[in-house]
C-alpha cells in the first residue's frame, strides 16, 4: 500500500510505540512496516493543486471580463453579440457541465477532482450567465442584488437537486453578498442600516444562518448541507466580531481614525466573550468545529489587541521579544497536548 511520506512517518512512529508498549512483537513489527510503502511523490496532491490553480485563474479571466469595459467593448466590436445570446450560451454551457459533472461522478468517481473542476466551471458560467442577464435587464436602478437572489435560488436549487455540497458552499456565499448588497441598497448606500454598519450586520447574518444550520440538522432533507452551512454561519459570525471588535459600529475610517483604539475595548469583550462561550460549548457538547472556530479567534482576537494597545507604546525589540515568547509557550504546550493524545 502507497501512502504519503507523512502518513508513512506516522505509521513507523505508531508501530515503534506499540513495540516499546509490548503490544505487538517484532515479527509483526516488521510485517506491517512492509505493509505499506511511501510515495516518492504525491501525484494526487499535484493533480488537486493543479485543478484549484487551473480554476483560480479561469475564474479570474472570468471576473476581467466582467469588469473590463474595454475588454468587452472590444469583444462587441469583434464579434458584436448580444448580452442575451451570451446569457443563453453561458447558460447551456453550464447546464451541459451540471450534466457531465454528476454523470462522471457516477460513472468515474475515482476521477473525484476532475470531476469537482467540471461542476466548478459550471458554478461560473452560470454566474456569468446571471450577470449577462442582468445586463439584459438593466433599467439604471443601481438595484442589482435581485441578481444575487436569483443566483441564490439556482445554486441552492441546483445542489439540492445534485446532492452537491460544492454548489450549497457558492449557495452560501451567494446568499451573504446578497445581503450585504440588499441592506446597502435599502439604506440608499449610506453607512448605516437599522444603525448598524457592516460587520455588525454580518454578526447577525451569521449568528441566524448558524442557527438555521441546527433546524437543517433536524430535517433528515437538508441533514446533508448542515456542516457545510454550519462553518459558513461561524465562518460569517467569527470573522464578522473580529472585524467589529477593530473598528467598533464605526461606519467610515475617518471617524475611526478620531477616537482612541481603547474606546472600543468593549467591542473586543464581546468578540472574547463569544469565542469563549464557542469554546465551552465544543468541549461540553464535544463539537469540534465550535471549539476550534472558539479557540483560534480567542487567540487572534488577543493578539489584535496586542497589537493595537502596544506597537505605537513599546520598543519594537521588546515587542517582539514578548510575541516570540508568547509563541514559544503556546507551541510547547501544544507539542504537549498531542504528545499526550499520541500515547492514548
């Protein structure tokens, strides 16, 4: 059996401990290291690492398009297509990927990143399909979250439908740039919306889809989508109180700039106190994600205000000197705890 070098050093570490433990002698010691082989290179990891690269720049020559004036005045001249005609096309084209895609993960799931990359250029020619539709139905209105809605419903429904987790993930995202755009254009783009500005609105985006992952996990229909709209909510309401516990309901950074980083001090007791309550609530109800989303901005929220409170105040050797220790203490600590996990 092939494995990866990683997974190889693993095993020989596992088969050594239960040698000295006297679990197993040296005879079978010897034939499970024979068992299995690391790879010299891992092509699988090259192969995913390439469809994400392959991927990444499509979708980028895929947004130049949409945003370059010049480049689409360009095309016009050339080939002087309607918006509707490419809307169409797009549409096809992706419909046909949708096709393609399920049927190869049926017929070819050991082809599993392939396969993903084929739904993938779909999920963006059906973005590219919306958006040249919208340009169709362009009355100058400004008014153009509809268009996210509808990509909502059609990502949504889509991977429903396919059962796909990958179109739920676009779903979501879909669904966040929706809001914001809604509640911008609600509020006639001014700062605030109901007084809140953005990351506080996005507290509450992700706090109610967070929620709503728990009524999905209750519903045996949708019990497929819950993890992937349970990260997205933290995901969503995590980064949302990092943000505010910065810069506070601050709407424009020229009223940021005049008050005191320590004003907001309260915003940043908030954001501690919600990642301290995730963390309990992990290791009470043995739920990963909580525990680690709770931890990890526990420990970015804590040297955000060490950064805000003491770059200006300290003398930069110092002020690394105590980074370099903080850090020193936690790997040690960590290399513990696994140390301890590794034995059981």
């Amino acid at each position: 059996m092939k494995v990866d070098r990683e997974k190889s050093e693993f095993l020989d570490d596992m088969i050594e401990q239960w040698q000295s433990d006297g679990l197993i002698n040296e005879e079978t010691g010897d034939k499970l290291r024979k068992s299995y082989e690391a790879k010299n290179f891992d092509w699988l990891r090259l192969a995913q690492y390439a469809f994400w690269v392959a991927l990444a720049c499509g979708f980028i020559a895929l947004g130049s398009l949409l945003i370059d004036n010049s480049i689409l005045n360009y095309l016009k001249r050339v080939y002087n297509t309607p918006n509707i005609v490419i809307a169409i096309v797009s549409g096809g084209l992706a419909g046909w990927l949708y096709i393609l895609g399920f049927r190869r993960k049926k017929s070819l799931p050991h082809l599993k990143f392939s396969n993903e990359a084929i739904v993938f250029s779909a999920i963006l020619l059906t973005a590219n399909a919306i958006a040249y539709f919208g340009k169709v139905l362009d009355n100058g209105s400004g008014n153009f979250s509809i268009l996210i809605l509808i990509s909502v419903f059609i990502y949504g429904t889509l991977g429903y439908i396919f059962n796909s987790r990958l179109i739920w993930i676009f779903a979501l995202i879909s669904l966040g740039a929706w809001f914001g755009t809604e509640t911008g254009y609600l509020s006639r783009w001014n700062y605030y919306f109901l007084g809140m500005n953005y990351p506080l609105r996005f507290v509450v985006f992700g706090a109610v889809l967070t929620a709503a992952s728990f009524i999905m996990k209750a519903i045996p229909k949708t019990q497929h989508f819950f993890l992937a709209t349970y990260i997205a909510g933290m995901v969503y309401l995590f980064v949302s109180l990092w943000a505010l516990s910065v810069f506070g309901n601050f709407a424009s950074l020229d009223e940021w700039y005049k008050v005191r980083q320590l004003s907001l001090f309260y915003w940043a007791l908030i954001s501690a106190a919600v990642c301290a309550a995730s963390t309990l609530f992990g290791l009470k109800y043995r739920d990963d994600i909580a525990r680690e989303f709770g931890i990890t901005f526990l420990f970015i929220n804590l040297y955000t205000r060490y950064f805000e409170y003491f770059w200006d105040s300290w003398h930069k050797a110092l002020f690394f000197s105590v980074l370099a220790a903080s850090f020193w203490l936690i790997g040690r600590k960590a290399e513990k705890i696994w140390n301890v996990e590794f034995l059981k």
